[in-house]
C-alpha cells in the first residue's frame, strides 16, 4: 500500500457526472462529498456509511453516556457494547491524532469525516475509485486542516500484504461480492496491532445470495476477532438504524500481526 500518486489509465469519474452529499457535523460544520452518477457500488455514499461516521462522531463527543438505557434492563449484551464503546472513546480521547484507515472507501465519505475529527486517516479501495477520493479530499481538506487532521488517499486491492499498522479501521457495507470476503479479512488482519479497533457497519440485505454472505464474512471474522455488537440505542440519536447493523471488532492476540 503506497501513500504516493497512483497512476490510473482511464478516469474514474467525469467531473461533469458529479452530484453532491451534503452532510451537516453536530458542530455545525458540513462536508460535501461528490458522487459519481456512472460507475461501480463505490461511487455512491450508501446508508451505512452515514451510520457508521455519525457514530464515530457521536462516541468522539459522548462516549456510551447518552445512551437510552433508563427505560430499558441492560442485559450481558450491553454491558459488553458499553463497555466496547468506552474502549473506543478512551483511545480516541488519548489521541485524538489516532492513525486509521478506512477499507473499501469509494468516495471517501468515512474516513473524511473523521480526519475533519481530527483523525490521521488513509482512505483505501481499488485503484480506479483513487481519482474519486482524491477529490473529495481536497474539497474538505480547509475543514480536515481546522481539526488538525490529515486525510491520505491509496490504492489498496484486498489481501495483498500490507506493510503497516492501524490504530483503528474503518469498513462500512463491504459485504457484497462473495470472492472479496476472504482477501478482505486477511486485509484486517495484517492492518491490526494487538489494540486495533475496527468498526464494521453493514446494511441488513435479504435479496440474492446477501443473508450467505455476511454469514460467512462473520464466521471467517470470528476466527481472528471477537465481535461486539452494538445497540442501536448507544448508536447516533438520528443517524441508526435497525436494518443498519455496527460491529465492534477487537483482535484476538494470537491470531493479529505484531508490529
């Protein structure tokens, strides 16, 4: 995975075929993402991707505080999602300079948002949608800069060797192609360090072969991470969903590389 220019034969994308995302922050600020009307799922921001910055958003802010949990029993399951969610917010709150990286990025739209946080982030997918994110970042990068975050853009085709470390992954409805699960789970692996965190937000889709394949994405992610789901109630107070589900995945330490 390099961080230099990557060299794309045709574009993929035609400035004039651009349409805007308009995204408001809960500080007022508001990102605009541009998406392709022409080209593959990538060049569209989708439904999860919203749910899971605006949860990155609201954990950078609150932690598991403003959780709706008055009116409900807090079961094993929440007990452990709360605590998964302050795991996350003590390493963002450490740092609010944390290194991550988003896999199967598209247009950008996870991994800008939260280098406008403050974030270290390095936007990845395959090399035709490099052009697209490149865009998207330099038409944020005046609100990126003002958090003193950093956003990267590079080609990254699942399951060749990476050579770095993460603090954090960011992945958000890469469930889709069945020949993809496999490399993109490897890629997982080699990114994390024994304290990477990964955030893993997929839609629900029951059509065509969707409800098989995230069953086995989830058995092939359970052989090197415990999962921990997250409760709609400790999610974004507007942007959730109960079709839109989010994972907190945490490494098993024999089974992630060591720096």
């Amino acid at each position: 995975m390099s961080k230099e220019s990557v060299e794309v034969k045709e574009p993929s994308f035609q400035v004039d075929r651009l349409y805007t995302r308009v995204t408001q922050l809960d500080d007022g600020r508001s990102i605009s993402i541009y998406q392709s009307e022409v080209g593959d799922v990538g060049c569209v921001v989708w439904d999860a991707a919203i749910v899971l910055a605006k949860f990155y958003e609201h954990i950078i802010s609150y932690g598991s505080r403003q959780a709706k949990t008055s009116d409900q029993s807090v079961n094993s399951a929440d007990v452990k999602a709360i605590q998964a969610v302050e795991l996350l917010y003590e390493k963002i709150q450490s740092n609010r300079a944390i290194q991550a990286i988003e896999l199967g990025s598209g247009t950008g739209y996870v991994g800008i948002i939260a280098a406008a946080l403050g974030a270290q982030v390095t936007v990845t997918d395959l090399p035709e949608f490099v052009e697209l994110m490149k865009h998207n970042v330099r038409k944020n990068n005046a609100l990126i800069l003002e958090r003193n975050g950093r956003c990267d853009v590079s080609a990254l085709v699942w399951g060749t060797q990476a050579k770095m470390k993460t603090d954090l992954i960011l992945l958000s409805d890469c469930i889709y192609y069945e020949q993809a699960l496999t490399p993109l789970v490897n890629s997982m692996v080699d990114l994390s360090k024994p304290d990477t965190i990964i955030l893993c937000c997929h839609e629900e889709r029951t059509t065509d072969n969707k409800p098989a394949l995230q069953k086995q994405f989830f058995k092939e992610v359970a052989e090197h991470f415990s999962i921990v789901s997250v409760p709609v109630h400790l999610q974004h107070p507007t942007f959730s969903s109960e079709d839109i589900h989010i994972n907190i995945l945490l490494p098993k330490l024999e089974e992630v590389g060591h720096p």
